[in-house]
C-alpha cells in the first residue's frame, strides 16, 4: 500500500500547525479545512482579480476599505432596524436583538446577554433595564449565585418581539442587498473568521488605554 498520501496529509496538518500560532483557525477539522480553502484560494489568486477601490492609486490599504465599509454597512443596518421598529414601543435595535437572544439561547445573566451582544457593561445595563421596566424581561435571582441575577423574556416580550418580526426580517434581508446565495455563505466564512478572531480579545476586558499596543504584542499581522 503506497502511504505517500498519508505522508503528505500528516506534513499538511504540520504546516497547518505551525502556521496557526495565533489561533486564527480553530483547531479542528473546520479550522483545518478554511486554512486549507484559504490557502488555496490565496495560490490562486493573481493582481487581475483584485478590486478597485477609491485611492488605491494613492496607496490607500485594502485594511483601510474593510476597515471603512464595515463600518458604513453598520450604519445602514442601523437605518434599516430604526425603520423596522419605528411606531413600535422599542426605543432602539438593541432591545429587540437583546430579546431575540432570549429567546433563542433561554435565560442568561446580565453579563451573559451583555457580553453576547458585544457591548460594554453601562450601556447593556441601560438596555436590559429599559427591556424590565416596558415588562418585556424579568429577573430573579441566580439558584447558584444569589449575587447573581438571571433573565428571562416575559410573555409580554414574546407578543412585542412577534409583532416586529415581520418587519425585522424584511429589514435583515434587505441589509444582505443583492448578494448571491454563494456570495452570502462566502460572507458568513469571512465575516465569521473575523468574529473568532475578535470575539477572544473584547471578552479579556483591555482597558482601552492599552487595547491596540496589547493586541499587537499578541498577535501578528502578516500581509497576506
């Protein structure tokens, strides 16, 4: 039997190895195969497939676009979820995402449902406290921690959360524009590539005086 194949499949996993220092990919069989996708697909790749974008003449990086646009895709998203609660009794996007979450992972604590969320400590509070006065989410104490306490959405969120949902898909899908369904799922790869890349460094709570220099000591960022 010709165990070449074998052989290579084991140095493969090597480089992979050695190569995801920074636990870019997870350490699984997922990991393996989007480094092995991304490294094919960087092989492949040749100056005639790159984009174009406004001052790249001038020298404007390619992490200064993604950087750029997604922060304006945020703020049309933004525009989109105003429109979708506007008339309701929701105040902001947060308080429904915030009610989506319940009611798709059960209860949780604060920190939990804050930290799921992607957001700093004051303003989750401010949010989770809006949702409890409008009667949408109750709290009560943790049967582990009685420091603790733990959220769940009411009925009353559950008919407020119904009576969008209508609207908020619409406005997701619009959000997502004229993508392909392949352009949708490459989306989901890369965007989540960059989740479990992020997500690690804002759950460790860098005080913001040290968050890049710490981020940069940590990690590379090699110009692939």
């Amino acid at each position: 039997m010709d165990f070449t194949i074998v052989k290579n499949l084991i140095e493969l996993i090597e480089k992979f190895d050695s190569e995801n220092v920074n636990n870019l990919y997870t350490k699984d069989i997922a990991g393996f195969r989007n480094w092995i996708y991304d490294r094919e697909a960087h092989q492949r790749r040749d100056e005639k497939s790159d984009p174009v974008w406004d001052g790249k003449e001038l020298g404007r990086s390619p992490e200064s676009v993604i950087s750029t646009l997604l922060v304006h895709l945020n703020r049309y998203a933004k525009t989109y979820s105003k429109s979708a609660i506007a008339g309701s009794d929701f105040s902001t996007q947060d308080e429904f995402i915030y009610l989506i979450n319940l009611k798709s992972f059960g209860s949780m604590t604060k920190m939990e449902l804050i930290r799921k969320n992607v957001q700093e400590k004051p303003a989750g509070i401010l949010i989770i406290n809006r949702l409890i006065k409008q009667g949408w989410v109750e709290q009560e104490d943790s049967a582990t921690d009685r420091r603790t306490k733990v959220l769940t959405i009411t009925e009353s969120g559950l008919q407020a959360l119904e009576m969008q949902m209508g609207k908020i898909r619409t406005a997701t899908s619009i959000v997502t524009g004229n993508l392909t369904f392949n352009e949708k799922m490459d989306l989901i790869r890369i965007l989540d590539k960059l989740e479990q890349f992020h997500r690690p460094i804002f759950s460790k709570n860098i005080d913001n005086n040290k968050l890049i220099d710490t981020v940069l000591k940590e990690y590379s960022f090699d110009k692939n």
